[in-house]
C-alpha cells in the first residue's frame, strides 16, 4: 500500500470509472456469497439487495469529487463493517478515497467550490479514520482494525505526495522566473552595448572617414601617395562602420529596447565641445542654439540628449556633408526640446541603419518621443520631446 501504488491508481486517466466499475463488481459478488451464507431463508434476495447496493455506493462513489466520494465511502464501510459484509474490495475503495482526498490539494477544491480549504481536506482525511477506530474498540474485528491503521497512513501518504507535487511546481515557477529575469538582462545589455557601440564607436570612425577625406581634398600640394593614404584611411574606416552595422544588427536582433542606462557620462554641458568637435571635422558650420532656464535634468534625460545630438550630427555629416547644422536646445518646466536641423538634400539613414532606431530608443527611455523627417524649406530635422522636471541643486 506504498505511494508509488496508490499514486499510480490514482493518477491513471480514466482511473475513477475503471477502478470503481471494478471495484463494485468485486464488492457486489462478495456481497451476494455473504448474503446466501447468512441471510434467513425467505429473506436472502433482499438481504442480498441491500448488500449490493450499500457496496456499490462504497465502491463507485470513487467517480465523485475527492470530498463526497470518502464521506460516502467512509459511511457505506461502517454499514457493511456492522453488517458483517465488508470486503476487500471495500477496504480497497476506502484506502483510495481517503488518498485522494489528503492529495486533493488546490483542484479538488475549486470543484467543491472551496467549501474546504486545504487544512479542512486534510483534517477530514484523518477525521475518517475515527468511526473505524470506535469500530476496533468496540468490536476488535481485523477489518475495523485494519482501517483505523491504514486510513491515517493513506491520508498522510496523499498529503506528502501533494506537497511535494506543490514544491516541484514552485521550484520550476522559480527557476522558469529566474531564466526570464536573466534573459531580460541579457537584452538589456545587448541593447546597451548596441546603443554605446552605435553611438560611440561608430560616431568617432565616423569622423575618421570625414577627416581622412577632408583632408585629402583640402591640402594643398598634397602628394598623390598621400592622397592614395588618406583614401585608404577613408575607405578602411567605412568599411570598419560596415563591420560595425553587421554587428550591432545582431546585437539588435532580440535585444530588449527598453533598458535604459540610468548613470550616463556625458550630458549637456558636453554639448558644446561635441558641437566644436563635429564643426572642426567637416568644416561646416554647425551652431548650438539655446533658449529658456538652463537647469539641470535627471543623468538619463542629459544622457538621451547627448546621444540624440550626436547621432544626429553623424547622419548629418554622413547623408549632407558641407551642410550648416543648428542645435536648437530649449528648456521648459518640464520637458526638454531638441531640434536638430540641417540644410542638406533632406535625406537621412532611415532607409535601414540604426542611426533613426537608436535615436528612437533614446528618446523612449526616458519615456519621451522623436520625429524625423524632411523640414520645411529643405534639409533635414530631427525633433525629440524628453519629459523631465529640473533637479533641485
């Protein structure tokens, strides 16, 4: 009578129906010898009527809910234990009912419409053991005996087997919670290396590439070798930013784009030198406009800024090189504006870089917006709104 019997039993699809069936058989063929061999002659049909249909309820009640199912069972054995008819399978069928109902647990409850909680299923399944106790005491038959042992053992049985059902469900809810928490660090991050890779990295080769190709076309008498190595300098550093798009595409390709880095380096008061440094690489001309209180923000509103502007000043150079870019910077109560716009043809990466995205992403982890597109009267504009409240200083 171990768990691993019982937990089989009773764990089968179509175990109810198929052990109950079997089990009232076996009640009932042994409630009719019982009754020829003890009724009173004349009463043996009904004798044997009453037999039959106590040890059928005590058998195929195993179909109803785990509740229901012992109370009758348990009520069906005391009467054919008084009657002197309780059989194997009766002490079977009771066995199994007091299992299921220590091993109900949460299901077996919802269909009761929790008129047990779990503490309740469980006192009931050794409260059972009771009547068959009194039984022992009064009568020291085997079967009453036998039952006031094995109900307790069976009741504690399903109880052990519903909890450690319970813990193997909760050590899997961890441990599925601890693979998503750590699988959504490792997007964030991916996000995070593709954004400073992009904003960073590629900003400065960038530069190279414009430098390199400046200087080949502003310095006078310069050599054809050098020419040829500032050529060279140009087209290794684009093939770099090729390498690079390649790489931050599968950075990208499940990175969560919702982390947001909320302890940044640069800011605004960087502004001015990244300005200076994108006007003195393309030498054209590029001016940083600034209206309302300056006040500072919160590090990752001042961050998003600064990487915005940068990758603007980028595209630009990329997609409009010659063309004047202003940076208009204005503070509000509670928001930051920029506006980033230059005179170029009106073109930009949106086509499939990840200059436009990154920017995008930026501006949504603050939890503010960007538009981007053609400005009217020509040339390109990049327009971010940052919700944000100055910091008290």
């Amino acid at each position: 009578m171990g768990p691993n019997w019982l937990a089989r039993i009773t764990t089968a699809r179509y175990a109810p129906a198929v052990g109950a069936g079997l089990l009232g058989l076996a009640a009932a063929g042994q409630a009719i010898a019982d009754a020829a061999s003890t009724a009173v002659a004349g009463y043996v049909i009904p004798y044997a009527a009453l037999l039959c249909l106590i040890a059928l309820a005590g058998t195929l009640a195993l179909v109803l809910p785990p509740v229901p199912a012992a109370v009758v069972i348990t009520a069906a054995s005391v009467a054919l234990h008084v009657l002197g008819a309780l059989s194997v399978a009766g002490v079977a069928a009771q066995l199994i009912a007091v299992y299921r109902l220590g091993a109900a647990g949460a299901p077996g409850r919802a269909r009761q419409g929790r008129i047990l909680g779990d503490a309740g299923a469980q006192y009931l399944a050794f409260g059972l053991a009771v009547p068959f106790l009194v039984l022992a005491l009064t009568t020291k038959s085997w079967a009453a005996v036998l039952l006031a042992t094995l109900v307790p053992v069976a009741a504690g049985t399903g109880i052990a087997v519903r909890a450690r059902r319970a813990s193997r469900t909760q050590t899997a809810a961890r441990e599925e919670i601890a693979d998503a928490l750590s699988e959504h660090t490792a997007r964030g991050e991916r996000a995070r290396i593709a954004r400073e890779l992009h904003d960073v990295v590629a900003h400065h080769i960038s530069m190279i590439a414009v430098q390199a190709e400046t200087a080949r076309l502003t310095t006078p008498g310069l050599p054809d070798t050098g020419a040829r190595r500032f050529a060279e300098i140009s087209d290794t550093a684009r093939a770099g930013l090729t390498e690079m798009r390649r790489l931050l595409g599968v950075l990208r390709e499940d990175a969560d784009a919702t982390v947001a880095d909320r302890h940044p380096q640069p800011g605004l008061p960087q502004l001015t030198e990244l300005i200076d440094t994108a006007r003195a690489a393309s030498a054209a001309s590029a001016r940083l406009i600034v209206s309302g209180p300056v006040a500072e923000f919160d590090p990752g509103v001042e961050l998003a800024a600064y990487r915005i502007v940068q990758e603007a000043l980028t595209n630009a150079r990329r997609h409009a090189p010659g063309a004047a870019v202003d940076v208009e910077l204005r503070y509000d109560d509670d928001a930051l504006h920029l506006r980033i716009r230059d005179n170029g043809p009106g073109q930009s990466s949106a086509g499939g870089g990840h200059g436009l995205l990154g920017m995008r992403e930026r501006a949504a982890t603050v939890g503010g917006s960007l538009r981007t597109g053609a400005a009217a009267g020509g040339g390109f504009c990049v327009e971010a709104y940052l919700p944000a409240k100055p910091e008290v200083t």
